[in-house]
C-alpha cells in the first residue's frame, strides 16, 4: 500500500462515518460539500472549486502539457430509515447513505490525498464529488455549469460498489455497462359516484388492473437477453379510504428499464398507446409524464482496458460481467459526451444489496478504490 493510505486510512474511515452519520438526500448535499471541502483544504493540495451549488471539484494540474482526466464520486444519501444500530449510523430520521456514496465520496478524498503528495507527472487530474446522483438531477446539473460548458476532457472514470461481488475485485463490462432507466406517472381522471352505485361514475380499478396486465406481458426480465425489457410497478393510488365512495381517480408509477435505447423507445411508445387506448375504453382522462431519466452508461473499451490494466498492476483481482447492471446511473451522461468508464468495485458477498435499509459501506474496500483510480492516472499518463 501507497505510504500516504497508510497514513491517511484512519482518517479517512472517520471521515466516511462522519458522511455516514449526517446524510443528506438528492440537491440538498450542503452539509456533505462543506465537510468534503474543509476535508480538502485541511488536508489535501489542489484547487478547490464549488460547483452546481452543492458539488466541489478540485484540480491538481501538473503545468506539463498532457491529458485531462475527470474522475467523478457521488456524494448524495437516499430517503431511507435507517435500521442498522452501529454508533456511526445515521442521525437524520428517515435518510441514510443506502448506496455506499459516503464511501465513493472517501475514496475520492483519498484520491486526493494521494494526488497531494504524488502529483500527475504531466496533464490536469478533475476529481469531482457530484450531488443528485439518486434522482439523475447531478450529472446534468454539474455538465451545464460554466466550467464544463467549454471543457476538454480526455477520459472520464466513476466507480460503484457491489454487493454480491468479493470484496476489493474490480468489475469489469465493456460497452453497455448499466440500463437505460425512467419513470412514468399516469393520472386517471373519472368520476366518483356512491359506491352503492359505480355504474354512475367511472372508476379507474380496472383500466390500472389492464394496465398492470399488459405491463406485465411486455416486460421480459432476462438481464441476458439483448431485449431484456422491464416495467415495475412501484406505487399507485386510486380514491380514498371512504366506504361510501367509488373512487374516481387513480395515479400509478411505472419505472421502465432496458440495455437497448431504441427498443427502449419502441416500448414506451406502445405502452403510452396501450394506456390511451384502454383509457378510452373505460371514459377515463389520463395525462403521462416522465420522471428520472436515466441513459445506459456507455463504457468507451480503450477506457475499459486503462482501468484493466491498472489492476493487473495493483494486482487485483477482476471480474468481467458479461451482462449489464439492471440499475441506472446518471453517469451515463457523462459517457454520452466524454470517452470514458463506470467500474464496479467489489463489496462483500455478503453485504446487504444497495438501497436495503440494513445496508452499510465496508472500510476496508475503500484503499482499493483508491489505488485503483491512482492507477487508472499512472496508466494515462504513460500512453
Ligand atoms: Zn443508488
Ligand atoms: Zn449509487
């Protein structure tokens, strides 16, 4: 292990209980970028820069002419209890960092710790702690900023922990890495009437009951099929909790995934065709909106390869999926524009699954996080 981690490692888990401790949901990071930026300032080189009004950037330039290159943590925590009872879980009632980005964010401190007392031999090396990860608000919010208006990058490079891969293994997937993800709401308007008496309104149970039918027999949820294609159905309301009353409207949520964007496409549009279709079938009104866009990242394969390379050094050990993750990651719109790869890094197989409220970071994957990302700028830097 590098000299500065060893020194560094107790810090920095403290650091990530601390993030643990006082977690806070999608855009209202404020608290998390002030410890990010006292942590880079106290003990770390570099050029501290707040961005998209709660992300921090910092800048190591090594005033040789040489590659840019962009590594990203996300640093927002989920609306999720907490039920774990450790003495660094979360104090903030309801909200908890379910998906591990306490840690993305530690590694990335620790990254620049590294950068602090090693400088990139030649180019500039962007860290970014990035907000709104969870609702797919960041990515889009940090790229229409000023600064990355007009920016050249040569590479970009983000990491997630996995659970259910081993501890400290780099995961590997060329091209398609993770879904494409969105949401649908639909809203049903009808009428109400005495529940003695629905024929003299109109109810939305049954077009939300065909809805869900069909939803159910387009979806094909085999990961290992290049149409896998998948609707969950994830909250929905109809009336109200009145005996006397048949509802009269309805609301349902629909999140819809896939690895293949044009089917993705396709798909969404015979839904929306189906539910107007039915809708008029039963009299009802309906609207449909969209929410959490997600696009698949695209993992660029020469950036595939500077991260394979970088834990053949480290020797670690590499898993090479074969099939890409379900969930979405608004990285992906950095992979959209810049060439550049999302990695997975081992968890535990035992460690509870990302946004499971018994869920927590381990420590000790964070150093190879760490490494693995040093590394990726060595290997850059020696092309
Ligand atoms: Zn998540
Ligand atoms: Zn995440």
């Amino acid at each position: 292990m590098h000299k500065t981690l060893e020194n560094s490692s107790s810090r920095l888990e403290k650091i990530r209980k601390e993030l643990h401790q006082y977690p806070e949901v999608s855009e209202q990071e404020y608290e998390t970028a002030k410890r990010i930026t006292r942590y880079l300032t106290t003990h770390c080189k570099g050029e501290v820069h707040a961005i998209a009004n709660t992300g921090v950037l910092v800048s190591f330039e090594s005033k040789k002419p040489g590659p840019t290159v962009l590594l990203r943590a996300d640093t927002d925590a989920l609306p999720i209890l907490e039920v774990n009872e450790f003495t660094h879980k979360s104090l903030v009632n309801g909200v908890s960092h379910k998906c591990g980005h306490d840690g993305h964010t530690t590694i990335m401190l620790g990254v620049a710790e590294l950068l602090s007392s090693q400088p990139p031999i030649q180019g500039t090396v962007l860290l970014l702690f990035q907000p709104a990860e969870e609702n797919g608000m960041g990515a889009e919010a940090v790229l229409k900023t000023d600064f990355f208006r007009d920016l050249h990058i040569d590479f970009v490079f983000a990491l997630h922990n996995l659970p259910g891969f081993k501890k400290n293994t780099i995961v590997l997937k060329e091209n398609t890495f993770n879904a494409n993800v969105k949401s649908m709401i639909i809203q049903l308007t009808g009428k109400t009437a005495h529940a003695a008496e629905p024929e003299k309104g109109v109810n939305p149970a049954l077009a939300i009951a065909d809805i869900l039918q069909f939803s159910e027999k387009i979806t094909n949820n085999h990961p290992d099929q290049d149409d896998f294609f998948l609707i969950t159905p994830v909250h929905m309301t109809m009336g109200e909790i009145a005996y006397g009353i048949s509802a009269g409207d309805g609301e349902l949520h629909l999140t819809i995934r896939s690895w293949d964007l044009s089917l993705f496409k396709e798909k969404c549009a015979l839904l929306e065709r189906y539910i107007a279709m039915t809708c008029q079938k039963f009299g009802l009104k309906h609207t449909i909106s969209w929410t959490q866009e997600f696009y698949a990242n695209q993992n660029d394969n020469e950036a595939v390869d500077v991260i394979r390379k970088g834990a053949l050094k480290n020797l670690f050990d590499i898993h090479e999926m074969q099939h890409p993750f379900k969930w979405g990651e608004d990285f992906g719109l950095f992979t959209q524009r810049f060439k550049g790869a999302m990695f997975g890094l081992g968890a535990g197989e035992d460690t509870p699954a990302l946004h499971n409220p018994d869920y927590d970071f381990p420590d000790d994957i964070t150093a190879t996080g760490i490494q693995q990302f040093f590394q990726i700028i060595q290997e850059i830097n020696r092309t």
